[in-house]
C-alpha cells in the first residue's frame, strides 16, 4: 500500500495539467492585502484537495452502493448483461463498417 500511495502522490505533483490548473485558477483568488500570499496558497490547495477526497470518496461509496446492490439483484445482473452485450456487438459493428486511414 505504501508504495502504491507514493505513487500516486508523485503522479499527481507532476501532473502538469494539475500545475496549470492551480496555476491559472488559485491567483485570482489571493489578495497580498489578507496576508501572506504563501499561506493564502496553501489554505486554497487544502481546500482543493479536501473537495477533491471528498468528492472521490462520495463516488467511491455510491459505486460500492450499485455494486452491492447489482451483486445481489439476479434482474439487475440480467438487464447489465443485456446493455453490455449489446453495446460490445455495437462496438463490433462499428469497427467492421469504420475506413481505414489512408
């Protein structure tokens, strides 16, 4: 686990759309009047990050909730093999009538 995190940690510090992101949307929120502009910086990534976790968990727990419930409904397992066979046979008719690039 302890590495999977570092991991994941270093992915999303060097993630240069992340760094973009922070770097075009934070500064207009920091005011050299309120303060240090370090901590104005780090109380905005905080809250960033803590949005974010929360949001990640709150998809987290709902997935588990329809996977518990797909799990232990035969109907719903029935109605998800259906939607998926036919969108895979979809995919498949899409790829046998698609052009090749010239």
């Amino acid at each position: 686990v302890g590495a999977a995190l570092l991991s994941g940690v270093l992915t999303n510090v060097l993630n240069p759309k992340a760094l973009l992101f922070c770097s075009v949307l934070l500064p207009q929120f920091v005011s050299p009047d309120q303060g240090p502009i370090g901590r104005q910086f780090a109380v905005l990534g905080v809250i960033l990050v803590g949005l974010g976790l929360a949001f990640d968990v709150m998809c987290a727990l709902a997935g588990g909730a329809v996977g518990r419930w797909m799990s232990a409904s035969p109907r719903a397992q029935k109605i998800q093999s259906r939607v998926f066979g036919v969108a895979l046979i979809a995919f498949g008719l899409r790829l046998t009538i698609a052009q090749r690039p010239a």
